[in-house]
C-alpha cells in the first residue's frame, strides 16, 4: 500500500469519511433526505457485532484485557440493491425482533433464500425516544399500479373544478364527516385509523413515520 497522500475523489459524502458497516437512521434522514425507502434484498448475512460493550467475555481475557474483551454476538443482516441496482455497501441489521415479523408479513417469506430478490420497506421510526430504523409489515405499492379509473359506477369526470370536489372521481379528497366511524387497520400504513362506515374510507391519520397517510390507494 501507498504511505503517500492521496487525493479524495470530490463527490465523496462526508457521511462516507467514517463508513458504517450497517444502515443507519441518518442515512435515510440526512444522505438521502428521504423517511422510508423501498429497496431489493440480493443477500443475507450472519455478521459479528457487539451489541454491549460492557458485556464482556471472560475467556478472552488477557493481559490487555484482563476482565476480558467485549462479548461478540453473530446477528442476521441482509444487503439490498440500491436505485441502480447496484448493492449498497451497509448491510440493514436485524437487531430487533418486530423486524423479523415484518420481513414475514411484508414479503410471505418463509426461509432466508426466499427474502431474495424480495422488495421491502425501510422507514425512519422512533422507539424509547430515539430515532431506529424499522422494517414496514406492509408490502411497497407496485410502481407500475395504474391511476383510478375516472368513471367510477356510471359517475363520469367532467373537468378539474368537479374532480378536484368529487370522493368518487379523485380518491385523494377527503371522505366527508358522518355520525358515526368506524375504526380498522389501514392496508397502506398499518396504523389503526377511522373509516368511513358508508363509503369504507379512511379519514386522513398518521403514518408510522409521521407522514400524512389517507389509506385509498389499497382500499376497495
């Protein structure tokens, strides 16, 4: 290896000066500027960490470390591919357990070689107060899902002005107040929100990761 200075390629992120071996929250929040983002896993991994590093391991002690070095503990991971295609270099650590169950629900995968090429969620979230990365139980939206059909039940959209007022001809409006709501479970998000008990539409709630969520784009 060279001992002479090099120069940094100028299109370095300073986020890459210190690399992490896994996704962090900042990576969605601060490198991309974005609360989720929907990815392609390409492979799975057992990686050594150290989850504490006051747990120590007594019998690796030595004269360094007489009480022994921090416990090394084998957790999974998976890589996925980026935008491009191309896999990204920090591996996604599956260090909680609710992690594992959205993987289950999310994709309906029941072993580790049929994550594979599955595509999945990664959200911003908060857990005790601080920022964690979290895996969504609900499935990405197809891309390729096309827009709603403008005659609707022999209801047909005449110009912006009406379907800018019309629940019928725009799914975005907000459904209107009734007597009585309904609670479930919102197909989109995952949160428990307020139906629409006559037209079965979510009213407007809140997401898992803050975000304003209407819950029309996998309703019926």
């Amino acid at each position: 290896m060279s001992t002479q200075s090099q120069p940094v390629d100028p299109s370095t992120a300073l986020d890459d000066f210190n690399p992490s071996r896994f996704l962090k929250v900042t990576d969605l929040t601060e490198r991309w500027k974005v609360k989720s983002i929907t990815v392609t896993i390409s492979r799975v991994t057992d990686e050594p960490t150290v989850p504490n590093a006051k747990d120590l391991d007594p019998t690796t002690a030595d004269a360094k470390n007489p009480r022994g070095k921090p416990r090394i503990v084998i957790q999974k991971a998976f890589y996925f591919l980026d935008k491009r295609g191309k896999e990204w270099k920090s591996a996604y650590l599956l260090s909680a357990k609710v992690d594992t169950q959205s993987l289950k629900t999310a994709t309906k995968a029941e072993t580790a070689g049929e994550l594979i090429g599955k595509r999945i969620v990664i959200m911003a979230a908060e857990y005790n107060r601080q920022a964690v990365l979290r895996i969504s139980p609900m499935p990405p939206m197809d891309p390729k899902r096309e827009p709603p059909d403008m005659t609707l039940q022999g209801h047909t959209h005449h110009d912006d002005a009406h379907y800018d007022e019309c629940a019928k001809c725009n799914p975005n409006t907000e459904p209107k107040q009734t007597g009585e709501v309904i609670e479930a479970t919102c197909k989109r998000c995952g949160m428990l929100a307020q139906v629409n008990p006559e037209t079965q539409r979510f009213y407007s709630h809140q997401s898992v990761t803050g975000e304003t969520c209407t819950g029309w784009a996998d309703q019926p």
